[in-house]
C-alpha cells in the first residue's frame, strides 16, 4: 500500500509537470511539422507568462490573464512568421532572438509597472486557476484502487491540467484526419507540391504558427497562474527547448511526445522525492547526483532507444517559389 | 549598430548604479544580490534597514541590485569609485567581488552580511541561523499534528545547511519522536528563484506527512508558502518577517535581523564609531528570531510563546547547545 500510495502521488507530481512542457511540445509540433523550426517556444512561454500574471493580477480574473497571455504569444509568433516566412529569414536567429528580446523585456516591463524587482505582485484567489475536485471523488475515494485513483489522481488538478490532457488526442485529430492537417503535414514534406496544388504555403506557414503561438499561450499562463503563483524572471527555466527536446524525442508525432514529456516529468518528481530518502544498499544519494539524473537519463534515452528520428523534410528552408 | 548598443547599456549600467543626489557629505552605497530587494526576504530585509536610516537621517543612498554573476565586481567598484563612504554588500555570493574591491579601494569602507572577508577596511556580519532556527523547528514540532515536518532550503550550501541543521535540533527538542523531510531545491544560484519547483518540493513534504515546513530560499519560498496557504497546511517563513503573506497558514517567521546589521552599520559609519572585524549576531544580541505579529496569533499560542522563550534564554545561557553546522 505505501508502495502504490508513493506511485500515486509520483504521477501526480507527473502531471503537473508535465502539463506545461505537453503543450509548449504540441505547439512546436505544428510549427515544425510545417517546416518552420521553432526554438523561439521558451520565448513565447515566458512572455505569455508575464503577460497571464500582470493582466491576472490587475483585472483579478485567471481567465482574462489566459487571454491576454494567449494574445501575447499569439503577437511574437506573428512575428516569427513575418521573419521567417514573408521575409524568408532564418529560422533559428529569429527564434533566437525572440527568446532573448522577451527574457530581457519582460523583467524591465514587470520593473516598470509593479516596481517589485522585476516580478509581478503575487496572485490569490480569482486571479489564479485554482485546483478543481471532479463530481464523486470524495465518495469514489472509499472504493479500493480505482476509486483511490480516480480521487487522488485523476482528480484535484486545475482546468488547465486537463486542457492539456484534451489537446493531446484534439490535435492528434487535426493533424492526421482533418484537411488543414493534412495540408500542414504537406508543407512540412514538400512545399512544392502544396503550392502547384494552388494552396497558399505562406498562408498555411502562418495559421500553423497561429496555433503554435494559441498553444504557448495555455503554456505560459499555467506557469504563472495555475502553477506558479506571479511571474518571476526567467520562469521558465529552459522548459522551452525541454519541450522541443520532448517533441524530437517524440518524432514529431503527438502521442509518443506526450509519453516524452511524461518522461520528462517524472524523472523530475523522482529526482524531488528521492532527494535525502535512504535506499537499501547505496544509502542516502549526494543532492547533485539526484539532481543530474534527470538529464543523464535524458542522454541516455536519446542514446540508445530512440533510434532514427526522421524530421519534415522542408524543416528549416524557407519556401521560394521560383527556384 | 552594435557598438551603440553597447554604448547604450554601459549608459544605462552608469546612469542605475549612479543614482540619486551627491550633495551629502555622508555617502552610502548598497549591492543587493540576485532576488533583488523585493524578493520579501533577505534582500528586502536588507532594503527596510537602509530605508529605515534614509528616512531617520535624510541621506540618500546608491544602490545597485545584481542581476547577473559578473555584475557583483563591477558594482562593489564602482560604489567605491563614485566615492562611496560605506558600501553594504548582501549576501554571501559577493564575497570575492568585496574581497578585491576592498583591497583596491582601502580607504572605502565595506560592510558584507553572511559572509567572512579578513580585510583591515571589511566589517563582516554574521548570524547565528542556527539559533533561529532551533526555535522555529521548536515551533514546528509543537504545532505539527503528524509528527512529521519539512523543511525546504534553496541552493545546497553550508549557509542552509547550517539553517538545516539548527531547525532539525529545535525539532527534535520539543518532539524526540519527531521526523524531519529535508529537500534542498538546487545546487545553482537559480536555486534562489524558483518558486514553482519551491510549490513541487512543498507538495512532495505535505503528501508524505508533513504538516509545517521552513523554507528557507529566497525567492523559491514564496512557492513553499503559497501551496501552504491552498494546502492548508503551515509553513515557516524566513529573512524578512513573511507571516503577513498568507494569514492563518504562516506559523511564524525565523527573522533574520539584516535590517539592524544594516542600520548599525550605515549609522556606526555616519558617527564615526564603524569597526573593520567580524560580528556574530545571535539571539543574545536580537540578531535571530521568531516572529509574533497580529497574522499568526491564533496559530502560535501562548504557551508555545512561553516556552519558546523559555528555550531562548536557556540558548543564550548555554544550556541549550545548538550545533554550528559550520564548525563541525
């Protein structure tokens, strides 16, 4: 019982963990399976999450903070597109650069307005998505097992929590049965033929990177007001490329980079639950070995099992009709 | 293009540390370190002790709050280049810039808090965390209902261990049976400022057992004290008193009196009476602490009060040993 109750809060810690990177990795899926390559996500996360916290705490509304961090990501992949794709930019310098203009604008706008260091006033109440207790899990929490399950897992997270569980099969869907998905997943392959099919390819680029950004949007505002609680300079402490690490590990395919990014999560909640725990054997393991093991496991993932990653063909070229 | 932009941030970089008004004899300087002032603990302790001397002696002051590792040197020289009398540095990560700031200005005066530096123009101030902390791990044991408490540190240096080791005394003081769930958030200077893996490791504590938590990290804490507060379970706070932050789920506050060491030592260097050498402030001196304020009167009872400070006389009497992490 104590074994089963230590897994049942490891998935938990899990989940929340894992909520913002599913999102920020599904968010690079489209960018990239349209061939544009996004390293721009940690940006766009960090700017949604201080515009999320800023607006939260001045309108009180958690929702009207998601809309505006929605809104904020929505604008820098608007420009990424106008770099990338109108102007055939590079993709990478102007991810890059995204990530960089929003680490430093962030924490100065933040200054300027809340004269907190840098840091938006902390959110209560309304302001944040609070944890929500799904119908029946206090009776489910009698049944043995599944109802233990339903009540501590599976219940008690905040909406944005389960958002992201629903995206996961929803652009499963638009990527592989819906006609814009298949037109995406063209563009991606062979620009070429989706532009002698008369389809716009800019056109496309740029509602790929729409999604992209609507998506980051979710994952930045979890960070400041579901997760978190105000934004704090450089919040998102690398969840960004974790997250495009997640997407490659995953093959650019949803299901799998949701597994990556569980992956992810749960190597980051071991590493917290097994920091100063004795073990039979070895003992009580030094914090910076715990601390490492995430990333060890990481390169020894992507070492050894995850064999031949095949990305979309057009990656990283910008379309030129007239080649 | 880009040399303007370089020309552009070193105006910047002069016009911040620059500040405001020279025209007082009296000429103070203070370095905060990463959290920055604001950060509801240790830096802003720092912030109300200078703040406090401005407004009691109408001198203004320069400041500077450190945002990147390779700042701290070039602003401890730069306060003393633009003629400082006193410059304060906070925290022990600015120990090698005071180091040879000091050596290369040995007629400015500099005070560092939480750190030793051996120098004929440096006033090292030093607390007894562990004295502090005895307390609140005192606190802790005797509110808990599990028997079980957390407790939380930021970067994994000797500083929180000290802290680590003095609360898990006080703990096991007023509960032998008691047990102590030690996490420490990193083993970077990040560790400082990460308030969402501060609400993971606290959520980890609370489920297996835990039902009070110090935190003692900065930034990271506030993550700790806010899933206290939707938890409804107790924390700790420390530095700066933080009960006011989430009334009815802060315990209490392990006080750090930054504030004070700031005060004296701006006031001691106005009047002429500021010594060079090492300051141990412990609970014999009102330099450590436990908070008790109109937010945490319901769940701090009088008893516990009473015996807390039974407990502190017994430490400044000696009849308690508290063990310095330090000088094992």
């Amino acid at each position: 019982m104590e074994t089963f109750h230590i897994i049942i809060l490891l998935m938990d810690a899990t989940f929340r963990v894992a909520t913002p990177l599913v999102l920020a990795a599904l968010a690079g899926m489209f960018s990239e399976r349209a061939g544009i390559v996004d390293i721009g996500l940690e940006g766009k996360m960090l700017g949604a999450a201080f515009a999320a916290a800023a607006v939260a705490s001045v309108s009180g509304s958690a929702w009207v903070g998601l809309g505006a961090g929605i809104m904020a990501s929505l604008a820098l992949s608007a420009l990424h597109a106008y770099a990338c794709v109108t102007h055939k930019g590079n993709q990478v310098v102007s991810g890059m650069a995204i990530n960089i203009v929003v680490a430093g604008l962030a924490p100065t706008l933040a200054y300027a307005w809340f004269q907190m260091g840098g840091q938006t006033p902390s959110l209560g109440g309304d302001a944040r998505f609070r944890s929500i207790d799904l119908p029946f899990s206090d009776a489910a929490r009698e049944i043995p097992v599944f109802g233990y399950i339903y009540a501590d897992l599976i219940s008690g997270h905040n909406i944005l929590v389960y958002l992201a569980a629903a995206a996961v099969p929803i652009c499963a869907w638009i990527l592989y049965k819906s006609r814009f998905g298949l037109r995406i997943r063209a563009v991606g392959e062979n620009p070429h033929a989706v532009d002698t099919a008369g389809i716009s390819v800019d056109l496309l680029r740029y509602k790929a990177l729409a999604v992209t950004g609507f998506l980051c949007g979710i994952s930045g505002a979890y960070l400041s007001t579901a997760h978190g609680a105000g934004f704090i300079r450089d919040m998102t402490a690398g969840k960004g490329y974790l997250a495009l690490a997640a997407l490659i590990f995953g093959k650019w395919r949803p299901v799998p980079t949701l597994f990556a990014c569980l992956l992810f999560a749960f190597t980051d909640a071991v590493q917290i639950r097994l920091q100063g725990v004795e073990l039979p054997i070895v003992g009580v393991i030094p914090v910076q070995f715990i601390q490492a093991l995430p990333y060890i496991l990481t390169v020894l993932l992507l070492a050894g099992f995850v064999g031949k990653a095949h990305p979309p063909k057009a990656i990283g070229t910008p379309y030129i009709k007239e080649r | 293009m880009m040399k303007k932009i370089a020309l552009g941030l070193v105006a910047t970089a002069a016009l911040a540390v620059s500040g405001l008004a020279h025209a007082e004899d009296f000429n103070p300087a203070i370095v905060f370190d990463m959290g920055g002032k604001s950060d509801k603990s240790f830096n802003e302790a720092a912030f109300n002790g200078i703040e406090k001397f401005k407004k009691e002696t109408g001198v203004d002051y320069m400041e500077f709050e450190v945002t990147q590792v390779s700042q701290r040197e070039q602003a401890a020289q730069r306060m003393a280049r633009d003629d400082a009398d006193i410059v304060i540095a906070i925290g022990f990560a600015q120990a090698a810039a005071v180091e040879k700031a000091a050596k290369k200005y040995p007629d400015t005066k500099f005070t560092i808090i939480d750190m030793v530096v051996d120098l004929p123009n440096v006033q090292s101030v030093v607390f007894r965390e562990e004295q502090g902390s005895f307390l609140v791990g005192m606190a802790a044991a005797m509110a808990s209902e599990t028997g079980k408490v957390g407790f939380i540190g930021g970067m994994d240096i000797p500083l929180i261990r000290k802290f680590a080791l003095g609360y898990k005394e006080g703990v096991m003081y007023a509960d032998p049976n008691a047990e102590v769930i030690e996490n420490m958030t990193g083993t970077t200077p990040a560790a400082w400022n990460d308030p969402t893996k501060g609400s993971e490791l606290a959520k980890s504590q609370y489920d297996r057992g835990a039902d009070v938590i110090f935190a003692a990290a900065g930034a990271t804490g506030l993550g700790v004290l806010q899933t206290a507060a939707d938890e409804g379970k107790l924390a700790i706070g420390v530095d700066s008193n933080q009960n006011y932050l989430h009334p009815g789920s802060m315990l209490t506050s392990m006080m750090k009196r930054v504030d004070v060491a700031v005060y004296n030592a701006l006031m001691t260097a106005k009047d002429g009476t500021w010594k060079p050498g090492i300051q141990v402030l412990g609970l014999a001196e009102n330099g450590v602490g436990f908070a008790v304020d109109q937010w945490n009167k319901d769940l701090l009872t009088e008893e516990m009060v009473a015996k807390l400070n039974a407990a502190r006389e017994d430490i400044i009497e000696g009849k308690i040993k508290v063990t310095n992490y330090m000088d094992q």
